[in-house]
C-alpha cells in the first residue's frame, strides 16, 4: 500500500484522469523471483532429490507471486511542472516551475507548505530579467536543513523545522557560495553544536548545526558548516553575515576541474584508543571517481584551523589523488549511498552508509563500504551492466506482459537509487530493479505516465526507507514489498550457505541450503562439514550413506549418522535402534583400526597422535552409549563388543545398564577377586550377593566378608552354604566366624540357625582350647521371652559331648538349669575348681546350693583324701561346715591333720553364740521401744471436718470407709487403692491382686453393692473392668494360672492393673472387718487370715500418700495417657 493512499487532494484532479486510464492499459512484465508459490511445499522434496540425481531445472514456475516492487501514483496534482524532487525524514519537496517549494509532510500530509524563493530584478543596463528556475534541492537526511540552487547560479538556504508548520520559515536566505553548486554531501554524524558538543535533544524549532560539503560546477570543493539557529540571517539584505562568509572553506580542487556530480563522506573510528579517527570523502564527477582519506583529531568543520576538512584535503593538494576513471558520455552522472537504517529508526541515529552506486556510461559502478579503516574506502568495487530495453514483438505470448520481450542495446538510466538489496534504474519509460546478491533483473515494469510526461529522477528518502520516482506532472512512489524475500536464493547461488542459512525463512528453504551446502564441501574434499551439513537436511538416508561408504568416510559417515540420529524422533524406536547399532559398530571399527596402527607404527614413528585419537574416540564411544542407551539392545551391543575384543567398553556398558552380574563374572573368570567384590559392593542387588559367595569365599574370604559386613542388607541365614563351603581355617583366621559373631554381637541377630552355625564352627574345631567355645556361651544373650539363650541347649549339649568338650557341657548343664549334672561333670572330669563355679550358680536355692557344695566336699574327702585340701575347701563356701564333712571321713582317721581346724571352728561357733546373745539383747530392748511407740500412737488422733472431702473424687470423705495420712491428704478407700496402682510396682501389684482373690473369696455377699454406688450427685470411682466380686476374683485367679514363669509376669505388670478392681477390693475389706454377724460365722483362724490380710493391704496401699509419694514415683510418666483424647487438653 502506498503511503499516500489516503492523501486528500490539494490540487485539481481532472488531470489525473488520463494517467489512471494509461495505468489500467499497462500490464506487469513477467516477474523474475525465485520463491516459490503456494506449491512449493510439494515442489522442495522434488528439488532435494533432484539434487542426487544432478538434474536441476535452470528456473521455476513463479506465477502467482507478488514483486518485490510495485508502483503507485500519488494522488496530487502540483501547481505547476515539478522542475526536480527529494526526500528526507518523511517529508516531501518539491521544486515547481519557476521558483516555487512544497513541503508535504507525511506525517501531517493536509498540511501544504509553499515557499517561494525572490525573482532576480532586472539588471544594471535596464535588460530585462533573466529567465530563472530551480534546478536543485538537495535535503539533509534529517529535514532540517534544505540547499536550492537555481539555473542562474544562486544558492538559498531553507531551515526546516518537522512537525510545526506554523513556525516554518517561509523566506530562504541566500548563501554567496560565489559557486554553482551541483553536489551537497552531508555528514553521517548527528548534529552538532558548534563547539562540537551535541545539539540539544527535543529541539523541534531551531535545526542543530550540520556540517556540508559542496561540490561546484568547475570542480571546486567548498566546506560549509550550517550553524544551529538562524541568527547570522537577520540581516535584511540578502547578503550573508561575517560570520557565515568566515565559516566557508575552499578545501580542494579536483585536477580536471570537471563539474562534480557527487559527494559523500564519512568517519572512522581509530583502531586504537590512541589513535586518530579517519574521514573519508568520495568524489564522482562525469567520468571520474576519487577516494580522499586521512586522520583527523576532530569531526567538526569550520574554525581557525578549517576542521576535518582541512586536514584531509590538506595532504592531497601537493599530489593527486586516487581516482577512477570510466570515460562516456552519460546524461545525469549520479552518486547514490546506501544507509542500512530499519524502519522506525530515529533520523538522528543513522548508522554510517555502508554502500555506494555511482551511475556511469560504461554501467552501474557499485561497491561496499568498509566500516573500518582500509586503505581502500571502496571494497571490492564492481561495474553492472545496464539491462537491455526490451522491444515487443507483434505476436503476444503466455506471461505478464503484452507480447514477448527481446533484448537491444541497453539505454542509460536517468537516475539510480540503492536499497537493502537491490538497485533501482530509472529510465524514461520504466524502472527496473536489479538484486544487488547476483545482479540479476528482478522487476521491470513501465510508468504509468500521462502522454507527453516523462521520468525525470529517482528519489530515495534513507530514514523512511520509501523511494520515490518523479516527472513534470506525477509523483510516483515504489512500494517495497517483502525485499529479502528472495536473498536466500542468491546467497545459495553465490555458495554464501551460512547467509543463505540466515536469509531463509522457511524450512523447505533452508533444507535447499543445507543439501546444495553438502554438495559443494562433499566436491571440496571437506567430508566432515559436508556430513554435518547432510544431516541437517533432508537428503535420502541411502543417497548419502553411499556416497561416504564408496569415499571410504567412515569418520565423515559417523558424524552424518550422529546427526541423523539426533533429529530422528523418540517415536521413531526401529530407526533410532537401527542408527545406534550402526554407528556402534563404526565406532567400534575405528577403535580397532587406530589400536593396528598403533601397533604397526609404535616402531618406527611417534604414535602419541595415534594415541590420543583412539582417547577421544573411546571417550566419544562411552558418551554416545550413555546418551542412546534407551535406542541401543543389549544383546546386540555385547555380541558387537565382545566381537570386536573391546572388554573394557564391555564392562562400562554393563556398568551402564547395571548389568553387574557380567562385570562380577567377568572379573571372576580373570580371577580378579578384588575387583569382583569392588563390583559387587557398588550395587544394590542383594542376589547377586548369594549368587556368588560361595566362590569368593573360599578364594578372597577376608574381603568377602568385609562386603558382607557392610552391607547391612543382606540375609546370614541364606550366606550358610557359603560359610560350610570355606577354606578350614584356624579360628584365629577364620572369616566365617568373624562374620557370625559381627552377625550376632554388631547386628544383634536373633536366628537360632546362626547360633547353632557358630556353636559347630567352635566345637568343631580341632584345637582342643575350649576358651573360645566358653567365651561365645557366655556372651551369647537371652531371649528376654523365654529366658534362654538363642541357641539350641540340646543340640549345643550333644555337639559338646560328641567333640568331648567337657567344659562347655558343664557351662551348658548349668545353663539348662541342670546344676547337679553340671557339678557332676566337672567332678568327674576332676575340676573341683569348675564344680565350685556352677554350685554357686542356683542363687535363690540356697539349699540346692548346699547340696552341691557337699557333694564336691565329699569328693574332696572321699577321692582326694587329702585333709588339707579338705580344709582349703570349707574356706570356700559358708554353706558347708566341718560338721558336715565330717561324716565323709573313714572312721578311724587321725585327726592330727584337722585337729587345728576343728578347734578354730569351735572357736568361731563360741564367738558366734556370743553374737547371738547380744544381738537378741538388741532385738529384746528395740521391741520393748517399739511396743512403747505402738502404745503412744493408739492414743493419736487427726481431727476431719464434715466437710472435708476426698482428695480424689472431691466427695464427702464421710460417705464411706476413708484413710487419713499425717499430710492432711484424705482419701476414699477405693479411691486410695486406685490411685495407688498407678505407681506400685509389679511385686506389690501382683501380691494385691493374690489378696484381693483370696478376701473376694472368703467375703463374697450376695446382692452386695459396691462401695462407691449410691451416691447421688457423686463421681463413682469407674473400675478398671466391668467385673464383680466373683469375676474380678475368677480373673485373677486365671491371670495367675495362666503365667508360666516368673518372667511373663513381671513382662505382664502392667497388665496387673486392669485386674485389680478398687470397688471390689475395699468391699472386701469392708466385709472383713464388718458386722459383727458376719464375724460369728467365721472361724478364728480363718479370722486372723482375713485380719492379716486386711493389715497386709493397708501397708501396700496405705503405707506413703499416693500425692506426696505418687508425685515421685510418676515423674517419668507423660502428661497425657495413650487413652486420653489430645483434645481435651486444648485451650
């Protein structure tokens, strides 16, 4: 769309009438472009494959595309014939016949501004006025500043200010240049002030000062700073101030004096920190081109010493400068620059210009800029053939246009302009573009001009990036439409792959680059950047590999099958798997061939290259089978890894895929039990473990078990065949038993099996010191449910017995609890030592005790028969006296031998006696004291209120049987029995509930109530147990039978409490001491066991105050009870 489209008309339109019914007669020429139409999707994968073939179609069908440019007119109608055009910054000028200016703003394009420059009056001799006219306007980039020059010579000066058309000047101020002026260039740079700091920003009025140079008709360069207000034109006459004729500098003068069409110029910066920056000037006349370049320490023109100028030109003066020369006659030599601006850019942030056109006789002479210094400012210049003018022929053909179009002679252009990518020829009749990539025409359609109206030049505007064509009486703007849209295609024919990559848009497009990229580093030789390149496109799987295959490169072929790979999608698992194994075994293959290498040139030449790429490809191996390890089957890796003798990567691989098993037998078919077990103890599989440690064992036993022992996990019992299987050893050395006793005193095993494995082990070793057999049954621990330890007594007994260990049989004898065969065996086996030991063991049979220790005293006497030895002996024990012995003695002894001992033991029973007596004197006095004691107690008394109540369930302690303590603390009995079972120990609890079953037995009355029923408003005391008198009885009694040891029930002491019912206990209580009709129908012994009972209760339960006493027992207790709801304790 043009960007006039919506521009209202100043002027009449009946003019326009004519050139729109021309413009609807002419149609488009055929369109050249190389991007394919709708159908390319379909047309690519041909071209792919066409590639392999070699056949290429030289051009493709285009139709239905738009151009890259297409034409608009503008929709205006000047006052008058337009005499010449430019633009800048969006903004229109226009010079019309004769000395009129339009400024049309595009921003604001209702807004028409005419400035009208003075008619030059008759002159001195009374001749009539000359003929004037413009010929020249010549814009800054940014719009502020605008030169006019006219057919006589005269110079004007216009400051424009964008955007305020109230505050435009409407009076141009002449410049006495003393010049014609044919060429302005403007500087590059933003504007500056004229003390070379930058203009005030957001200044829309007053235009900053800019520097310019003017190229005359006689070939004279002038130098011109344009000032940043307008105070040197206030002046009234039309003369130029001091101050301006100061400012202008002659700085060159070109040697053939030709009239200079062109200028530009630019700055670049230094290479260094301290270095000078450089400006260079480019100069074009009819035939010539000069470069002019040098240092300069500033970018300002004007001053004392000239600025820029001077020191670039200065040097040139005293010797030519460099220049071309294209000798013709051309009608408008033009030089044009290209700014690589972007659309939105500011006008005042312009990057440098980066090309040139200078339009020739002999063609279009075009270069590059460089933007750093060189010693050429032109960078690899070229000169473009004009395209031909094309003649129609009668017969009209298929195509855009009306017939077919033969080439002539090829015409000069009227003007040129340069855009991004192309060059724009304007020539009377048409305006063609030729891309500027390959040089090829890629539009050309004819002017829609009005019979008789002719082109007169090309305008480009570099901050809009709009270009526009002009003639008397049209404006003609060219649409640029998608420009780039084609550059890939050049690149890719001028082999540029990486900026055809960059260029193309879609990936049909870029598959064409990528496979045409292949191509070319394949005919080069560069097979690994022609690999890479392969892979990112399209191109047959099979074309490709074979092309490597039949070149031998296998490298180049494995870089192409990674790629391949990596674009392959996860879905893909048959062609992923395929891939894998394929490169796999190229891989695999290059191993072997460099290891050959190696080994046929180790002799002759330095292989530490060789070496080092054998590295990276096996470490480039190890990382593709990690990264594919999902695409890759096991099976097949280890028969192409085994196959091809590469065990380490056969290992990893396991390692890989946690396939320890092999890693373990492969270390174990080499022997090497260290790394067996290393494997082993770096995986978690616990089988793997059993599966082979009946083998380690036996070669490695001491790193065997130091694996067994760290891992915590795996099972002894299932490690038995293991353990028989090992090597006899000493127990010294011996590794199963250092595993069984970590097993059992670290692990805190409780199997009976690894008890009775290490008891064999002992037993059966052929040392006959039994100290390590005692040591391990001594040290083994009890089963705290039976009491006994973990091994099997009998079976321990009869391994003992059956290895003649005697000792350990006494020990496991006495363990039995069989204390006479214990003392029996040791006696027989003459260790009177050993028999002593076990005769102590029945601690709370004293009589048990004393048995034992006369039967070792007899076999003292009787087969010792060594009196002394038989005195030795009674020092040992309290339990046995000479007395004792003595009847063990023949009956005639002499007893010489012990008359001593005889004596002294006399002695002691006479000191004895004499204890006796005074201990009995002590018993007799503390009995009389305390009865003294009993008799002022009976006589105490503590005083209860009424009112008082009971310190547990808050009722009157009045309302049944109540306790008293010397603390003031009173209690319900009940309520003192219950309070008292939660601190009580398990003795005293069991022998409360042994009490209880006997008085609810003895006082069980039918239809009895219990002690805390009855009480209205009152808290009864909730027994432990729903149960009666005679079930709470009936439960104890079964607790009782049903203990088997006194182990269970000391485990079972809390459940004692459930049993014991308060209510039913004080009831019974109660009733023993009750009525005395209850009484008369008890016996007296019966009576006194009742009463003792009663006695024995109150001193368990009422002996300490459950508050004072309770408090202390249950400081280790929490706060709230398992039964107890959390909730109760919230706030």
């Amino acid at each position: 769309m043009s960007m006039l489209d919506d521009f209202v008309e100043h002027a009449s339109g009946s003019s326009d009438a004519p050139r729109a019914a021309a413009a609807e007669r002419l149609s488009h020429v055929e369109y050249e472009g190389f991007e394919p139409d709708a159908n390319e999707a379909d047309e690519v994968p041909s071209l792919v494959r066409a590639l392999e073939t070699g056949f290429v179609p030289s051009s493709r069908a285009t139709h239905g595309l738009d151009p890259l440019f297409s034409l608009a007119v503008v929709q205006y109608s000047p006052p008058s014939d337009i005499l010449t055009f430019t633009s800048a910054n969006n903004i229109l000028f226009l010079a019309t016949h004769p000395l009129s200016v339009v400024i049309i703003d595009l921003n604001n394009p209702a807004e028409l501004l005419s400035v009208d420059l003075p008619k030059p009056g008759a002159d001195k001799g009374g001749g009539a006025a000359p003929d004037v006219s413009i010929r020249g306007l010549f814009a800054d980039p940014t719009a502020r500043h605008l030169i006019i020059t006219t057919t006589t010579g005269d110079t004007f000066y216009l400051p424009i200010t964008p955007g305020n058309p109230t505050t435009q000047s409407r009076r141009p101020r002449p410049l006495r240049v003393r010049h014609n002026i044919t060429a302005v260039g403007w500087s590059p740079l933003r504007g500056v002030s004229a003390d070379g700091s930058d203009a005030a920003k957001g200044d829309n009025i007053t235009p900053p000062a800019t520097d310019v140079l003017l190229g005359t008709a006689n070939g004279v360069v002038l130098s011109l700073p344009l000032p940043p207000t307008d105070d040197i034109f206030k002046t009234v006459n039309l003369a130029m101030s001091k101050g301006g004729e100061r400012d202008l500098q002659t700085v060159y003068t070109l040697p053939d004096g030709q009239a200079i069409t062109g200028i530009a110029f630019g700055f670049w910066n230094a290479k260094s920190k301290r270095g000078d920056k450089r400006a260079w000037v480019v100069i074009t006349t009819q035939e010539r081109i000069y470069e002019v370049q040098g240092p300069v320490t500033t970018t300002v023109a004007g001053g004392k010493g000239g600025g820029w100028p001077e020191e670039v030109f200065k040097p040139v003066r005293e010797s030519a400068p460099k220049f071309q020369e294209l000798a013709g006659d051309v009608p408008r030599s033009e030089l044009r620059v290209h700014v690589p601006s972007v659309v939105g850019q500011p006008a005042t942030a312009l990057p440098a210009p980066d090309a040139i056109a200078w339009l020739t006789a002999a063609g279009l002479y075009h270069s590059a800029l460089s933007n750093k210094p060189t010693n050429d400012i032109l960078f690899k210049p070229t000169l473009l053939p004009y395209p031909p003018a094309p003649e129609q022929s009668p017969t009209p053909v298929f195509g855009r246009g009306s017939g077919r179009q033969t080439p002539s002679k090829a015409p000069i252009p009227l003007s040129v302009a340069v855009t991004q990518w192309h060059f724009l020829l304007l020539f009377p009749d048409r305006v063609v573009a030729v891309a500027r990539e390959n040089d090829k025409v890629v539009w050309d359609e004819p002017l829609a001009l009005a019979p008789g109206d002719q082109a007169l030049g090309l305008a480009a505007d570099p901050v809009s990036r709009t270009f526009w064509v002009y003639s008397a009486r049209a404006i003609i703007e060219v649409v640029v439409t998608d420009e780039d849209r084609d550059v890939w295609r050049a690149k890719l024919d001028k082999g540029a792959f990486p900026s055809a990559l960059e260029y193309a848009r879609t990936p049909a497009q870029k598959d064409i680059v990528r496979s045409r990229q292949g191509d070319a580093l394949y005919e080069e030789g560069k097979f690994m950047a022609a690999a890479q390149a392969y892979a990112e496109s399209t191109r047959s799987f099979e074309y490709v590999s074979l092309r490597f295959v039949d070149a031998n490169e296998l490298d180049a072929l494995r870089v192409y099958l990674a790629g391949r790979l990596g674009k392959l999608e996860k879905k893909d698992l048959t062609q992923r798997m395929m891939l894998a194994t394929w490169l796999l075994e190229i891989c695999l293959s290059k191993c072997n061939t460099l290891e050959d290498l190696i080994a046929a040139e180790s002799a002759t030449s330095d292989v530490e290259n060789l070496q080092m790429e054998r590295t990276m490809v096996e470490d480039d191996l190890q990382t593709f089978l990690k990264d594919h390890k999902a695409n890759l089957d096991p099976s097949v890796v280890y028969e192409l890894i085994l196959g091809h003798g590469r065990t380490d990567l056969y290992l990893f691989y396991a390692e890989l895929n946690k396939d320890h098993d092999k890693v373990v037998e492969h270390w174990i078919a080499e022997e090497e039990w260290t790394k067996a077990i290393d494997v082993l103890s770096r995986q978690d599989d616990i089988d793997l473990y059993y599966r082979f440690a009946s083998l380690l064992i036996r070669n490695v036993p001491k790193e065997t078990v130091d694996a067994w022992i760290k891992q915590q996990a795996l099972s002894p019992r299932r490690l038995i065949p293991a353990l028989l299987n090992q090597k006899s050893e000493p127990l010294e050395t011996n590794q199963a038993v250092r595993y069984l006793e970590h097993v059992i005193h670290r692990q805190g095993s409780t199997d009976s099996t690894i008890y009775n494995l290490l008891l064999t082990i002992y037993a059966s070793d052929p040392n006959p010191d039994d100290a390590p057999l005692l040591r391990f049954l001594s040290s083994v621990p009890d089963d705290p449910v039976t009491d006994r330890p973990y091994y099997d007594l009998d079976y321990a007994l009869r391994l003992c017995k059956t290895h003649g260990r005697i000792r350990p049989c006494v020990q496991i004898y006495s363990r039995m609890g069989l204390y006479e065969s214990s003392v029996n065996l040791a006696l027989e086996r003459g260790d009177i030592e050993l028999a002593k030991v076990h005769a102590d063991k029945p601690e709370e049979d004293d009589a048990l005790r004393r048995k034992l220790w006369l039967k070792i005293g007899k076999y003292v006497v009787q087969e010792k028969g060594d009196i002394k030895e038989a005195m030795k002996f009674l020092e040992s024990t309290d339990l046995v006296k000479i007395e004792d012995i003595l009847p063990f003695f023949p009956d005639f002894v002499v007893i010489d031998d012990f008359k001593t001992e005889i004596c002294t033991a006399l002695e002691d029973y006479s000191a004895r006696i004499e204890e006796l007596k005074l201990e009995m004197d002590e018993a007799t006095r503390s009995a009389e004291s305390i009865k003294a004691d009993i008799e002022a107690l009976s006589t105490r008394f503590i005083a209860v209120e009424q009112s008082d109540k009971c310190w547990r369930c808050h009722q009157g302690i009045t309302t049944r049987q109540f306790y008293v303590f010397p603390c003031q603390h009173s209690f319900h009995a009940d309520c003192l029995i219950a309070m008292a079972m939660e601190y009580l120990p398990a003795p005293s609890l069991r022998r409360i509930l042994h009490l209880q079953n006997e008085l609810t037995s003895r006082s069980a009355v039918p239809g009895r109530q219990l002690l805390s029923q009855g009480f209205e408003g009152g808290t009864a005391t909730p027994p432990r147990r729903a149960n009666t008198a005679a079930g709470a009885a009936a439960s104890a009694a079964d607790f009782l039978l049903a203990v088997p040891g006194r182990k269970t029930l000391v485990a079972a002491g809390d459940k004692l409490r459930d049993l014991i019912v308060p209510d039913v206990l004080a009831q019974a209580v109660t009733a023993v001491g009750g009525s005395g009709r209850t009484r008369k129908k008890r016996d007296p012994d019966e009576e006194a066991r009742a009463e003792a009972a009663r006695k024995e209760i109150d001193s368990l339960v009422a002996g300490v105050c459950p508050l004072c006493e309770g408090s202390v027992a249950a400081i280790d207790k929490p706060f709230i009870r398992e039964d107890e709801d959390l909730s109760d304790w919230a706030l």
